[in-house]
C-alpha cells in the first residue's frame, strides 16, 4: 500500500495564497489519477481537484480560476496551487492516488492537512 504525506496547509488570510503537496512514500508505475479533496466541519468530503496521468485537469466550480492542480509523475507528487483564498475554503484538505499495481486497481488518501482562511 502506498502512503501519501502532505505538507503545505496552514492559517492564511482572506486573499492570499497556499501551496499543498503531496507525496507518495514509494514509486508508482501506473498512477491514473491524482486529487485533492477537502472536508469542512459538518460537511461531508468533495473533491476539489484532479489530474490525469496525461495531464487533463478537472476543478470543481468554486475553485475554478483560483487553485491550479499539477503533477510530477517522476516525482509521484502532487501540488494544489490555492490563491484568491476566501473563508469558505476553510477545510482539512486530503490528497488522494488512484493507480494500477499487478492487474489490479488501488487508491490512497493522505492524512490530511487542515487550511483555515481567516482573519
């Protein structure tokens, strides 16, 4: 199983600006594609961010224009490029890898790295 370890999450002010990273503990030949998802207190998890191994990128709406999700698959890394920050965004952010290994599909999520946009 592989582990993913984020880093980057932390108290910001409206407006400004934060860069997650997510890395995999070990190699992964054949990642299909690697996310980000948050949870707000009361909320249930939705993702945020996704790009595939080919590099095509999906945003959900409210992000749209302000985060910018990249990928270096040599790297096994992940990286959410959050601007524009407002307190809605408030939330403990979670990476996740979906890859193939032996024929068979698996995913993995972080630990979770908590972002609070505020004043």
């Amino acid at each position: 199983q592989v582990q993913l370890v984020e880093s980057g999450g932390g108290l910001v002010q409206p407006g400004g600006s934060l860069r997650l990273s997510c890395a995999a503990s070990k190699s992964i030949f054949s990642i299909d594609t690697m996310g980000w998802y948050r949870q707000a207190p009361g909320k249930q998890r939705e993702l945020v961010a996704a790009i595939t191994s080919g590099g095509r990128t999906n945003y959900v709406d409210p992000v749209k224009g302000r985060f910018i999700i990249s990928g270096d698959n040599a790297k096994n890394t992940v990286y959410l490029q959050m601007n524009g920050l407002k307190p809605e965004d408030t939330a403990v952010y979670y990476c996740k890898v979906d890859y193939r290994s032996r024929g068979a599909s698996y995913s993995s999520w972080g630990q979770g790295t908590q972002v609070t946009v505020s004043s």
